[in-house]
C-alpha cells in the first residue's frame, strides 16, 4: 500500500465505507465513454453557439438525481509536480460553496433539473464530500503531447492510466462507489494528458485532430464517474486569459470543472441528454459566457456561488433554446385570512410562478414549529403572537424559492369580549 489518504479540510463528509478492490484497474482497460471534451479555445476567442435545428435530444439513459463530489489531487513522489499556493483550495472552496447552494436559481447548476429522466429530473442537489491528496509515483509516460502546439510538459498520461489511478485511490481510501459519486482528478501544472498515446487529441496541445482543457468519463463498469481537469492556467490556451476574479490560477480550470460538473449529472455514461455529434449541454456553449454581474477587467465575474464570484462557462437550456448563465427565478408569495385570532383557524393561499414547467410543491412553516403541504392550507395558532411564516415552493426541475412574513395572531374573539368584562366590574 502506498502513502496515501491525506484530507484537505475538514468539510468532508462521514462516509461508510464500501467494499471494494484494493487492486486498481488495469491502466490498459479503456474508459467505456469520454464526453463532454472541452476543446482548446485561444484565450480571447468568444464562439457562436452550435446551430441548432432542436434542442438537445434525450437517448433514454440515466440523469443524476443527486451527487456527491470528490477532489483527488495528484501530486507524485519523487517528481518536481506540485500545485500553486492556493490552487487546491480554491477548488475545495468551490463545491462546498456549490454544495450550498443546492437546489437555487442563482448560478448556472440551476439549469441541470430541466433535463429528466424516467425517474424524474437532473436536480440541482449536490453535496461535497472532501478531498485526496494522492503521492502515487508516476508511471512511464504513456503519451506524447506535440511539444510545438503545446506548453512542452515532460509528463504525458493516457486516460487510461488517469482513470487507474482514481480507481486506486477509491479502492485505497475506501472512498464511495455509487452511482452518485463524481471524482474530479485536478492535475498540476506539467502533468500532460491524451486520450490514448497521442499526439493528437492531447490537453493542451492535441496537433492536427485538436486538443482539450477537461473531459469526463466513467469506468469500464460504469461504477465510477469521473473528470479529469487539466492545470489551464498557459498563455494562448484554454482561455487562460479571461478574468480571474479570485486572482488565480485556478480560475481558469474552475471553469472546465464547472463544464464537466454539469455535464456528468445531465449524461453520466453518455447515452442521455447528447446529441449525434456527441455534443452535451456544455459543449454546446463552448467559450459562451454572458453578461458580467460586477468587477472589470481581470477582476470581473459572471457568476456568484454562495456569495463566491467566478468567471465560469454558460450551459445549454433547452427551456430557452440557447445558452444561458442560470435558470429563469422562480416567484413566490402568499395570503393568509385578514384577521388571525388565536384557536381559530386561518386559511393560508400560496402562489407560485414558474417561468418554465410547473410548481411541484408548496411546503408551509408556520414559526410555532408545526409545517403543512399544499397550495391552500388551514393552521390554528394557539394563543397570540407573532409569527414568522415561510412558504417555499419546488418546481418541476427541483429548483427552491422561498418567501417569509411576520404575522400577528390577536386573541380569540371571547377572550377579548371576557377581558372588557373584568376590566368593567374593576
């Protein structure tokens, strides 16, 4: 067994472990699907999106209706690989801050719910469960990634040998094989990759066939979800030169993670919501990026995640036939009876607008600790008070609002009428 097994932060989640195979797989097994391949757009370059003549088609394969996120980062023994201060950190920091803001429509993960499966849809519910440092030695470099097109790395691996390394650190670190899981391998600056032995096809760098800054895949099996996201932090590649507004250079390779994130819940194996060109809801927004929210220059952001600011990718919406930065907001509000007396009962009437689909749900609080389901509830308070009361509603892709008001509940009718009385005879 190698040394292996450090955690980052303390954000990881308690996991049970599974029973699994301390082998790892063998580096010559391909990968059964590599999709979602962000191609090496030159920084600067802004790209139409595809034309469409529809929107993109359903295969009938599996969505994720939740996930869970894992961070391996690979930084071999005995090599002079290493990530730059900060750069792990920064990943970490983005998918708890993803995590939490789970089921929105603030940022760009808000659009994954409309696309479905037969179970229902791809819902914005994903939590983080931690991060690996890995000090596996490197194997013997499996590719070549053309020197002249690219930054000139001395390391080269095929997917293959990327994808026995994540089965290894999961089998080592007893980590989760579900279904749910998805393992981004994020790679330091030097370490190359290709699909296969190249040169073509390679990060960075893929000669005449073109080249990549990330993809996603799975294993032979299917049983483990995975990214790979380059270091993309190079002069003249992968868009390098866009803001960075946590001024570093992970920024640009938050954007990739972003891609393949999104891609991964929407077509797991790559048999779901893909086109006949292969192209998935990312691909089809490739170097799209909408509107800054604030900042300027290198500072500027489009997207803010639990209160983060990014400067990530659009993702394809088929609700609005384009690209978007997040899914339409939803809006919420609600009535309740003009006057509330305590041990009476109050009708509440909830109303809720969905700019695409239709509302799921209509979940009441009631601030004395008691909740109700429905679009026209009854509550009975029992004395007088007052009383924050939220209304929350889902809509058909998954997606939460919420609205809260204060209420004031005044005493029931008799009490009132006996507490004139007693203050007459007095």
């Amino acid at each position: 067994m190698r040394p292996l097994g450090r955690l980052l932060v303390g954000l990881t989640l308690a996991l049970a472990p599974l029973a699994v195979s301390a082998t790892p797989a063998p580096a010559t097994l391909p990968a059964t699907h590599v999709g979602g391949v962000i191609p090496d757009v030159p920084t600067g370059v802004r790209m139409p999106p595809q034309a469409r003549i529809a929107n993109l088609p359903y295969g009938g394969g599996p969505v994720l209706h939740s996930n869970r996120t894992h961070l391996i980062f690979w930084q071999p023994a005995g090599s002079s690989l290493s990530y730059d201060p900060g750069y792990q950190q920064q990943f970490e920091l983005f998918l708890s801050r993803v995590a939490a803001d789970n089921r929105t429509t603030t940022n760009v993960y808000s659009l994954t719910g409309q696309y479905t499966d037969s179970i229902g849809p791809a819902v914005y519910n994903s939590t983080y469960g931690g991060a690996v440092l890995a000090v596996d030695p490197l194997p013997a470099n499996g590719c070549s990634e053309p020197a002249q097109t690219g930054p000139g790395w001395g390391v080269c691996l095929d997917d293959s040998q990327l994808e026995a390394e994540i089965e290894q650190v999961v089998a080592v670190d007893h980590l989760p094989r579900t279904s749910r899981d998805i393992y981004f391998l994020v790679m330091p600056g030097g370490m190359g990759t290709c699909e296969t032995t190249g040169p073509d096809n390679c990060a960075l760098g893929g000669g005449a066939n073109g080249s990549f800054c990330g993809y996603h895949s799975s294993s032979p099996d299917g049983s483990i979800l995975y990214a790979v996201i380059p270091y993309n932090a190079v002069n003249g590649h992968c868009q390098s030169g866009n803001p960075r507004p946590n001024g570093s250079t992970a920024d640009p390779s938050l954007s990739t993670l972003s891609h393949e994130h999104n891609e991964t819940i929407t077509d797991p194996l790559g048999d779901a919501w893909i086109d006949g060109a292969g192209n998935e809801d990312g691909d089809l927004c490739i170097a799209q990026y909408g509107p800054n929210l604030g900042g300027s220059g290198a500072g500027a952001w489009n997207e803010v995640i639990h209160g983060g600011r990014y400067f990530l990718q659009e993702e394809w919406s088929n609700d609005d036939g384009g690209c978007r930065p997040r899914a339409r907001p939803d809006s919420v509000s609600f009535e309740v009876s003009s006057k509330i007396a305590a041990r009476s009962a109050a009708t509440f009437t909830g109303r809720g607008r969905v700019p695409h689909g239709s509302v799921d749900a209509f979940d009441w609080t009631f601030g004395d600790g008691h909740a109700a389901r429905g679009r026209v509830v009854q509550h009975t308070y029992p004395r007088q008070s007052s009383y924050r009361v939220t209304l929350r509603i889902t809509d058909s892709a998954g997606n939460r609002t919420s609205t809260t008001r204060t209420i004031r509940v005044s005493g029931q009718a008799r009490d009132v009428k006996k507490r004139a009385r007693d203050i007459k005879r007095r």
